[in-house]
C-alpha cells in the first residue's frame, strides 16, 4: 500500500454535520457499487458498528429503497467482534448489523462476514487466518468505513497496537468496557476481550473514511491529526494512508462552521 508523501502534515479535516457526512459517504459508496457493477464486479466494503455509521447505513437503505441501489455485487467485511458471544446474540456485531443494513437489502448472507468470537483460544486463532483468508480471496478492501475510540483506537486496535498488527484477540481497554457498559446492562457483562482486524489490515484497504461526531471526540481526533505517527494513538496511523478522508463535524473538529 502506498503511503501519503507527506504523513507528518496535520491531514485536512471534511467538517459537515452528521446528516450530510452520512449523505457524502453513502452517495461515495454508492457509485463506487454502481460502477464496479456495470463492470461485472463485486464492490468489497469494511464495515464499522455503533452510533457513528450508523447514518451511512440509514442513507444506503434509502437508497436502496428509492433509487434502486443493489448489494448483489457486494462483499462486506466488518472489522471486529465480541469474544464469547454467539453470532445469533442480540449484542453480537453480527446481530447488529442484520438489524441495521443487512436483513433490508439484496446482500447475499453468503458475502456479508462478521468475524465469529463464539470460539476457543485456539479456534479463534483459526478464525483469525481463516478471516484474513477471505479477504485476500475477495480481492481486498475497496473502502474502509471507519469511527474512532475516545482513547484513539480503530476497530479494537487499542492504545499499544502496533503499525504491523494483524487481525488478532485483543483485551478491551477498561475506557472502551466503560463505553460499552450501557448497551450490556452493567460494565461486568460487557466482553474482556474481541476479535479485530489489526492496523496493517485496516491500512491494506484501498480507501478510509473515518468519521467523528459530537464535543466527545474533539480531543481524540486532535490527537490523530497532529500528535506523533505511533501506538499510543493508533488512529495516527491513518495518516500514512494514500486515500484517506477525515470527516467531523463542527464539535468534533474543534471550529463551527
């Protein structure tokens, strides 16, 4: 993968609300699935979970819906998963994503991957390389969608993970436990541990976009812009890429528009 000529330069930010980030990246992904099409070939799409995707995913329905946008040429990849839930366990990414994007358009359930964190310590080695597997078989990622922890971290690549990771088991950070323990009803039941693409896998995509919204993630997406290029925040990282766009909104970037 080609690096930017210049990865020390603080990377321009796209600042737009959350509406209009969510129409920019869908419309994006939408032609790039229309043209791929047209050619005869499949669209191959890292997928991200939580709140901040979550208009993408809203806007690609729409799209689908209104203007006839198909998934049958394409391929999705999510980047992580819970360790110790089943993939049919309503906390699962899996499960989210069905509910989200999945289960409301033409996507083959065949093409849709979740990495699977059900397993033992040593199937879930497998599924790691089984995983990646996949990936280089589909022909790589195309696009990359992307969020940011509020301690820096990218799909579970938490603070500590290096350049080089690879899709691997990781123990949560206690800040990304503390983000989680809502949804699971106390910080006790939230997973230890996840399965997640590593950085060098994130950066193999041929296109990033990540995206941060809300007063919380000004600071850490401050960080990713302008402090040293390392693990102690793994976002930093993107800005060796060759085509990545970092979109904000006005609180997340710091400036109102």
């Amino acid at each position: 993968m080609p690096s930017s000529s210049s990865p020390s330069k603080r990377p321009e930010v796209s600042v737009l609300d959350a509406a209009e980030a969510a129409r920019v990246v869908a419309r994006e992904i939408a032609e790039l699935v229309r043209s791929k099409a047209a050619r005869g070939e499949r669209t191959v799409l890292g997928l991200a979970t939580g709140k901040t995707p979550m208009g993408v995913y809203r806007e690609l329905l729409r799209l689908h819906r209104e203007q006839g946008l198909s998934f049958a040429r394409v391929t999705t990849f999510n980047l992580d998963e819970f360790v110790g839930l089943r993939p049919d366990d309503p906390r699962s990414f899996r499960a989210w994503m069905r509910r989200e994007l999945f289960d409301h358009v033409d996507l083959d359930p065949a093409h849709a991957h979740v990495p699977d964190g059900s397993g033992s310590p040593t199937t879930l080695d497998r599924e790691c390389e089984r995983y990646r597997e996949r990936i280089r078989a589909a022909g790589g990622l195309d696009l990359q969608l992307l969020g940011i922890g509020k301690n820096g971290h990218i799909a579970f690549n938490e603070p500590g993970s290096s350049r080089d990771s690879r899709m691997r088991v990781v123990e949560l950070a206690p800040t990304t436990r503390a983000s989680l323990a809502a949804e699971f009803g106390a910080l006790e039941r939230v997973p230890i541990h996840g399965l997640t693409l590593g950085v060098a896998d994130v950066l193999a995509a041929r296109a990033i976009r990540l995206l941060a919204f809300g007063e919380g993630k000004r600071a850490i997406l401050e960080r990713a812009l302008q402090a040293p290029i390392g693990p102690d925040v793994p976002a930093t990282f993107l800005r060796e890429h060759a085509d990545v766009r970092w979109i904000a909104d006005a609180a997340a970037a710091g400036h109102s528009r």
